[in-house]
C-alpha cells in the first residue's frame, strides 16, 4: 500500500496514463476504502484463510490458476521458503483437491 502511494491516490489523477488507477481509487473510496478492497483479495494469512480466500476468488471469477508471490521486498529467505512449504503442506492439497472434483463434475454434468 505505501510503495504504490494507494493510501493517497489523488497524485493517479495528475499523472497521464495512471487514469486506471484514478478510476480504481475512486471507486475503491465509493465502496469503503482501497485498503479494504485490496485486502479481501489477497492470498495471505492461516491455511485456513487462504483456503477461504482462494475459494471466494475461484467462485467470484471462475479463475483456475494462481500464482503466489512467497517473497517480497526484505523479506528474509527462511521465511519466504516457510511460506512455500506451508503453502504447499496445507493449502494447495486442499484447493487441487476440490478443483479436481469441480472438474469430475462439470464432465459428468456435460454428458
């Protein structure tokens, strides 16, 4: 949020080619707040919650991949590899797990 100067978005509007990001914090302040809407989307927290959070992105878009960022900005190296393992111990057995049933039944339902 402070690196990308979201929680200040008015300087989007002074600068050409950021008329998106303008549009995106207008709208982000009508339905509360950025920060807000930029939280609920992200991956981010327990295994629980971001199973959770996975789920709510799958059903809301339909989406079929994702792609995690593990690591960012100083973030020491044991942790980010933490992450992964975390990641991949709890979370991801989960949601493939549930995709591939999804997958079960949207062929059995085409037939």
């Amino acid at each position: 949020m402070r690196h990308y100067e979201y929680l200040e978005p008015e300087h989007f509007k002074q600068a050409k080619g950021y008329e998106y990001h303008a549009q995106m914090a207008e709208m982000a302040k009508a339905a509360g707040g950025f920060q807000d809407v930029f939280t609920e989307t992200q991956v981010l927290g327990t295994p629980d919650h971001c199973i959770e959070v996975l789920r709510k992105i799958r059903a809301t878009l339909d989406a079929d991949e994702f792609v995690g960022v593990f690591k960012y900005g100083g973030m020491p190296l044991e942790e980010a590899q933490r992450n992964v393992r975390l990641f991949a111990q709890k979370v991801l057995p989960v949601i493939q797990a549930e995709h591939a049933g999804n997958e079960y039944q949207a062929a059995a339902s085409a037939r």
